[in-house]
C-alpha cells in the first residue's frame, strides 16, 4: 500500500523541520562556547582565550541587528544575534574576573573612557564652558585623569590599551558607544540601500573573522594551551550547518560567502592544533607541575 502523505500533513512536517533548523541556528552559535566557558572556570586561567573573539562577535551581531532594520531577514537570525550578544558578555565576564584574581601584583585599573568623555562634552554644552569644580574632578578620577583635564590624546584608541580593560563596566561602556553611534548613522541613511547592504556585508564579514583572533593567539604563542578544542570542532561544524542553513534558505549572497569563509578559519585553526601539539603538551605539563 502507497503512503500517501496529506497537503496537511506535508505542512505539519515542514513546520517541524523549519522550527527544528531555526532552533539549531539559536542554540548552535552559542554551544561552542560552553566547553570554552566551562574550562577557563575549571582551570582559572582565561590566558589561552583571545578576547578579541567576543568583540568580532560583538560588532558582527550588532551590525546584524541594525541590518535588519534596513532588510528583513529570518527571525531566528536576529534572535541568535541578541543571544550571541549576551554569550559575549557572559564569556567577557568571566575572563575580566578570572584575570583580575590570578593577579599577583596588582596593576593599574585600565578603564574605558570613551564613555566618560562624551558624557563630559554633553555636561559642557549643558552648562557652558564653565563647568562645576566637583563634576571634573569626579569624570577626572573615573577616567583616570588628574585634576578632571581633557586629556591631549584619546589613549583607548591605543591597541595596548583598547580592549584589555580591568573592569566588565568597561566593555559594557564600550559597545554601548558603538551601538547608540550605529543606531544613530542607521537611522539617518535607512532609506540608502547600498548603506544597508554594507552593513549586511560589514556584519556577516566581521563574523566571518572570528577565528581570525585566535589565529594570531595561537602563533603567537606558539600553543592552543587554554584554547578550548571542542570549541573550535563546535565551531567548524555549526558554520558549516549555519552556511547550508543560509545555501537553502536563499539567504542574501553575503550570509553564505562569508559563511564559507568562516569555515576556512576554522580549518585553519583545527591545523594549529594539530601542528603546536607538543608546545601544547609541553605548556600542560608544566602548568601541572610535572
């Protein structure tokens, strides 16, 4: 007897599907980071780890959300960027917190001061030129600047200093600035589409050089020591769902090409595993004493 398979049937099944792929892409973006999360806890030492991971990610998925603004794409996207978003924060967290305890001489507070700053000129053009003796001393001593003077140079702009702050505020501070900065150009050219378009590009191309971090963590030190391994396996099959997912769905061309260059990275990174394997051990060994 033929299976016969109803027009209502077939619906139900592919509404299954559909939810079941959707699913995979909300929840399959953040997996990866669970052994990653669960190691640096485990050993204390988030030195292994390239923070620059989660500022890529960071960007890529806020210029996702301001790009889906401008075009609608699928709703699980965005959801998994908001996702993404908060995991970043998570991870950022616990390696600001990590890194602070296992300091055995306690160095200076590096903090974000873009935030500081513009909230100085605001107050400035609030009240005039002559600002309030106790304002500038406070912006002075959060910012890290005697006497609350505006200082010759913007030092976060510094790569010594950008993005190694000693504070969660700070990055919170930071892609706060970026976010208010984006939302405000989007909203002024949301009407220009190759500005939306470059957005989408800007977005899926930032992410697309996620591995790209941890490359240059990893020949740098001469080790993938503290870098979590099932964190990159997870890595290199999720893009490789994500870039199928984006083939199938008929995604714009962007979210494909640079799902495959993602995928590149990956494979990239799995070799450096494989080609720093005895510094690797060798680290372990003396991180454990033997």
């Amino acid at each position: 007897m033929d299976w016969i398979i109803s027009d209502e049937l077939g619906l139900t099944v592919g509404h299954l599907v559909g939810w079941g792929a959707a699913s995979a892409m909300i929840v399959g973006g953040v997996a990866p980071y669970i052994p990653q999360y669960r190691q640096i806890k485990k050993t204390q030492d988030a030195e292994g780890f390239s923070l620059y991971v989660c500022l890529t990610l960071l960007i890529a998925n806020t210029l996702r959300i301001l790009f889906w603004f401008g075009k609608r794409y699928e709703l699980p996207l965005l959801i998994q960027s908001i996702v993404m978003n908060a995991t970043m924060f998570a991870m950022i967290h616990l390696c600001v917190t990590v890194k602070k305890k296992n300091q055995i001489i306690r160095a200076r507070e590096r903090i974000f001061t873009g935030a500081i700053f513009m909230l100085y000129i605001l107050l400035c053009c609030v009240n005039g030129s002559a600002q309030p003796d106790e304002t500038a001393h406070w912006l002075g001593q959060r910012s890290g600047i005697v006497g609350g003077e505006k200082p010759h140079r913007f030092y976060d702009l510094d790569r010594k200093y950008f993005w190694a702050w000693t504070d969660f505020q700070s990055y919170v501070d930071c892609m706060l600035v970026f976010s208010v900065l984006g939302a405000a150009i989007t909203y002024l050219l949301i009407e220009f589409s190759p500005f939306v378009e470059l957005i989408g590009f800007l977005a899926v191309f930032t992410e697309a050089m996620l591995g790209a971090p941890q490359i240059a963590k990893n020949y740098q030190h001469k080790s993938t020591e503290g870098m979590s391994v099932s964190m990159v396996i997870m890595w290199t099959c999720g893009d490789l769902f994500k870039t199928a997912y984006f083939v199938i769905r008929e995604a714009p061309a962007q979210f494909w090409l640079c799902g495959s260059l993602q995928v590149l990275l990956d494979i990239i990174i799995l070799f450096q595993v494989w080609m720093y394997r005895h510094n690797t051990a060798a680290a372990r060994r003396l991180r454990r004493g033997d």
